[in-house]
C-alpha cells in the first residue's frame, strides 16, 4: 500500500535491533485517514473470505481492527494481555513480545469467539508471529476457524509471515520491511 509505505519511510524511526518506531502515526498518535485507507484495503483484500468476525491483541491492533470491524460491519473482539478478574469462560494463551521482551497471558472470552466464528485477525505488526501463534492458539482452543490475518507492516527478516504462509493461512501485509540494516529502512517494492 503506496501511501502506507511512504508514511514510513517519511516518519518511521529505526533504532538497533531491528526496531521500526511508528509511534507519531500508528500506535501512539493515530492518523485516522490513513487508518481508514488501511482498512479499506484489507477489506479489499479479504473481500472473498468467509469472515463474522475481527479479532485483534491490545493495544495497537485495536485502532485498525475497530475500522475493519466498521466497514465490514462485523463485530471486533480483542485479546487482553492481563487476565481480568471479572473474566468468566476464559480462553488463555502465552504471547512472547519481542518488542518489550516480556511474556503475557493473553486471554479472550469464550463467550465472544467461539464454535462457528469465522475470524479475521487484524494487528500493527507481524515480525516473528509470536502473537499471532497465540491467537492461532486462542481460536483452535474455541473451535473457531481463521479466516485470514492483515498486518499493518511485516518485518520479513523475522520471518513470522513466512511460518504463518507455511501454514496455509492467508496472510496480507500493507507494507513489508526487507530490513533495517545500518538503521535504514528497505521496504520491499
């Protein structure tokens, strides 16, 4: 997605480690158009799939998946990184973040995904799949079937979209980081 993709290399940061900062425009400060023209483009891409259903991690999935949610008019489910105590029929998994390097239980309601939900995953990122291997998770665990993931940006050095495509899913990434190398970023054209 062009406008996406200039967005990046216009206002992304690149720090050590292979970390791209997109926190003036996607996860801290949202831009809203762009937002909108990103889940217009999911919509597009998964128009053929059978799907009831948006499901998304906190925090920064919510923002797209609330948009996909909109225009498909379906609705968004999010995975909560702390167990609430107010929770009831809970489906729990453990998530590694690479990003904060830290473990969550990360949980979702039975009563909000469950047997015969056809679900589309939608998140900010996909670098190793951790937290998509935990919804993966989440969803065998409710006898759920995944329809597809959309990722905002894929960091395909970290391979997460290369493991989730050997599985068979269908996976749509709007921009895709070949690198980070030096802290310059390549995106793939």
């Amino acid at each position: 997605m062009q406008a996406l993709k200039e967005r990046i290399l216009r206002d992304g940061k690149c720090f050590e480690g292979g970390i791209l900062k997109v926190d003036n425009f996607i996860n801290h400060q949202m831009d809203p158009i762009l937002m909108k023209s990103m889940a217009v483009e999911f919509v597009r891409r998964f128009a053929g799939s059978d799907i009831n259903k948006v499901l998304t991690i906190e925090a920064s999935g919510i923002a797209p998946a609330i948009m996909v949610g909109y225009l498909l008019e379906l609705p968004v489910v999010f995975a909560k990184k702390k167990k609430p105590s107010t929770m009831e029929n809970m489906l729990s998994t453990k998530v590694f973040s690479f990003t904060k390097n830290n473990t969550y239980d990360v949980c979702v309601c039975r009563d909000y995904l469950h047997r015969g939900d056809k679900v589309l995953f939608i998140d900010d990122f996909l670098a190793n799949g951790n937290a998509a291997k935990g919804i993966i998770d989440l969803v065998e665990q409710s006898g759920a079937e995944l329809s597809g993931m959309g990722f905002l940006i894929e960091k395909a050095f970290q391979h997460g979209g290369d493991y989730l495509r050997g599985q068979g899913i269908h996976v749509e990434s709007l921009a895709i980081i070949e690198s980070l190398d030096d802290c310059q970023i390549r995106l793939r054209e």
